[in-house]
C-alpha cells in the first residue's frame, strides 16, 4: 500500500484513499481535517506506521483554521467581564458564537474577546415578566448576561 501525503492531498483523493484501502466511504461534504484523522485511526489499526516523511503535519491533523475562525481572530479584541446574576442564565459560563464559531468565556474574571463576540453577547436578550398587585404580567425585554466593557 502507498502511502497517501496527508498534508497536501485534497479531501477527494483522501475520500479515494479511505475507500480503496479500508473500504470505507464518506460523504463529499466531509471535511479534511475529520478525513486525516480517519485515515490515522484505520492505518493505526492496520498496523501501517509513517516515518517522519509521510508523517502528517500538525495542522493537517488538527485541521486549518476556517476563513471565519481567521476574519475573527483578526478583529479587534476587548476585555469584558461577565458578573454573575441570580435572574441571568446562572451562574455557568457563558457560550457565545460567532459565524460557527463557538467561545466559551468564564464569569467573574477579565477575559479578552474579539469585538464581534462583545457584540453577540450585547445584544442577547430575553423576555421577563413582572407581576403585578392584580396578577397580570408585564412583559420586559432585558439583556441576557451582565456584560462590562472594562477596556
């Protein structure tokens, strides 16, 4: 069996690769870094070993950044801070993403974001109602979690 280069073959000729040595088959849309991994696993399995020629590169492993992950990465970062709030989402941390692309930043402490997850976590909100002596229920939009711009 040849070895197949995981660092420069496109996602077809490693679809091609899986299916004429191991049989397996996987769909157009499936990305590369899920195909390099796969490719790993079986010939792991099968007891093939690359030596540090074929080896795969790291970033063939663990996949390229996106072209969203990298237009986010490039924007300007703030430092915000995420109080906790007993009428907020409790007192977890917060998950925030942006273009599919997912943050997860803790409360009580400085993180530093990019701007556009600021912005995300600004403008949620939810809905709250208040009751009244009479026992109807205002409605109020309100803002999600308590976020400070602290520089």
């Amino acid at each position: 069996m040849e070895l197949i280069d995981l660092n420069n073959a496109s996602p077809a000729d490693l679809r091609k690769y899986l299916s004429d040595n191991f049989g397996i088959d996987k769909a157009a849309n499936t990305s590369r870094d899920k195909l390099v991994a796969e490719i790993i696993e079986q010939e792991q399995a099968n007891g093939v070993n690359r030596d540090a020629s074929t080896a795969p590169s790291a970033e063939a492993i663990t996949g390229a950044p996106t072209i969203e992950q990298r237009e986010i990465n490039e924007a300007k970062r703030v430092k915000i801070r995420i109080s906790r709030d007993p009428q907020s989402r409790g007192n977890d941390d917060v998950y925030a993403s942006v273009n599919g692309v997912a943050y997860i930043i803790k409360r009580e402490t400085v993180a530093e974001v990019p701007e556009p997850v600021y912005q995300v976590l600004m403008q949620a909100t939810e809905m709250r109602y208040e009751q009244h002596d009479d026992g109807s229920l205002i409605p109020r939009t309100v803002q999600s979690y308590p976020v400070s711009l602290v520089g």
